[in-house]
C-alpha cells in the first residue's frame, strides 16, 4: 500500500460547500470531494489545499491554519491502493461564490459545483472517512460562528454542551481495551443517550420540522442507527464495537447540530425555551 500525504480545503459560503466531482480513470466511478491534493516536498499543508483547490476548481480561497483536522484512511484510486494522511483545512472564498469557471485540469476532473452544505455532505458519504472529517471541519467553522451570535446563551449553547459531554464519554469508552471496563463505562452512557434521543424526538424535533417545514427523517434514522450500535456494544463490548459507535455517535451529533442550532439561534433564548417547552 503507497503511502499519500495530501492536503484538502473545505471550503463553505452562504450555506453552500465548494465540491469538485472526479472519475476514477480505472473504474470510471464518479464522486465528488473536497478540492484538495499531494503536498509537495517543502510545501506547507494550508499552501497546498490553497493551490489545489485553485487548480481544481478556479476558486481562490483563504484558508485557517487553525482549523484544521488530520485523518488517515485507505483510498483505492485508479487500481492502486494508497494508505492516506489528509489534512482537511477549514477555508472560505476570497469573493463572494458564482458562477464557477471552467479550468484546465486532469482529465478525471469532471468540473465543480457549489451544493447546500447539508447535501454536499451527503454526497460525500460514498466515502464514510473523508465525509466525517468534511463534517467536523464544517462544524468547527459553525461553532465559531455560533457562539458569536447574540442569542447563543439558550438551548443552543445548552445543546452543543451536553453533546460534547457525550463526545468525551464516548472517546472515553473507546480508550478502554477489556470488555470489563468497557461494559461498566458503557452501561451510564447509553441509558443518557436513550433519556437524550426521546426528549429530542419528543421536543426538539417537532420544532425543527414546524420551523423548517422539513421533517428531520435523517435524524430519526440516525437514532435508530445509533441505537443498534449501542446494541452492538452491550452485546459484545469489544474495543473494534465500542469505537465504531463513537463514530457513529459523532457523526450523528454533527448532523444534528448543524441542523438543529441555526433554528435554535433564530429565536431569543426566552422565546426558544417557552417554544421548546410548549412543544411537549
């Protein structure tokens, strides 16, 4: 397995995630990505999904060296398998976006699109690994945002605590290697977890479909997915069990937020509670 050093900028504006759709040229199997690429020798890492993602989509961005995540993850392009090292940079455009220009690039570059941030991250999941790590870079940039607004003190900064808790409880468990440890940490974990998902279905999500006019029927799904690796873990609390929950957990918990707290910061804290509280 090749070893890859790459770099990518996820790069999002006016609620919309810049994307560059690629065709294997072996399986001819489309997908899109984050504009990104190899780090060249000497090159900083922010510099090259700087660069890449101009050559690959036409898009000067500026990019934050502070927010910035590191994952690897095997990838297999045209027949050969890599072993990958990304660093995913949060990054914003330096003009406001439009239409995109059309660039000379490799023939496997099929063009890039602006798409809803939401569904470009959808469209990312054909790759679980690279679509979890756009995920979190997004939501580092929402939670700057966020806590700038006036109305954050409310069930928003509520929500995004008690979730963080269970991000911590759940990297926690997974440190753990013996099923002993694991099942006694678990044990208090999903029993929130379970109190957690019927309050949010009970109050939560009602809110979000009367304000959005959109069920949140990923959500529902997320929950029950989440609850059959919770399953998993009591029935076998092995160290493979409890991490692939922890990844499901926070994979679920960024979807949420980036859904639910924009509708929470629309409504004055007050207003937000008597809202919540008048949904039960």
């Amino acid at each position: 397995m090749k070893q890859r050093v790459r770099a990518s900028a996820v790069c999002e504006a006016e609620g919309r995630l810049l994307l560059v759709r690629l065709r294997d040229p072996v399986t001819r199997v489309e997908a899109l990505y984050p504009p990104g690429g190899g780090v060249e020798p000497g090159e900083p890492p922010d510099e090259t999904a700087r660069r890449e993602t101009l050559e690959e989509t036409g898009v000067r961005v500026r990019v934050d060296p502070r927010l910035v995540l590191v994952d690897r993850y095997p990838f297999t392009w045209a027949g050969v398998d890599y072993d990958v090292t990304t660093h995913y940079f949060a990054a914003t455009p330096e003009t406001p976006p439009a239409e995109l220009p059309k660039v000379i690039d490799a023939e496997y570059n099929l063009g890039a699109v602006w798409m809803p941030t939401n569904d470009g991250l959808e469209a990312l999941e054909v790759h679980p690994a690279i679509a979890t790590s756009a995920s979190r870079v997004v939501r580092q940039m929402r939670v700057v945002e966020w806590t700038r607004h006036p109305n954050f003190a409310g069930p928003a900064s509520m929500l995004l605590g008690i979730h963080d808790q269970f991000r911590r409880a759940a990297e926690h468990v997974a440190s753990f290697d013996r099923r002993e440890q694991i099942g006694r940490a678990f044990g208090p974990l999903s029993r929130a977890l379970h109190h957690h998902h019927h309050a949010e279905e009970a109050m939560l999500f009602p809110l979000i479909e009367r304000s959005t006019g959109i069920a949140p029927t990923r959500l529902v799904s997320d929950h029950e997915t989440l609850t059959d690796a919770i399953t998993v873990v009591e029935e076998a609390p092995t160290k493979e069990a409890s991490a692939r929950f922890a990844r499901v957990l926070g994979d679920h918990l960024d979807r949420e937020e980036l859904l639910v707290v924009p509708v929470l910061l629309s409504l004055a804290p007050a207003e937000a509670w008597a809202t919540i509280d008048g949904v039960r």
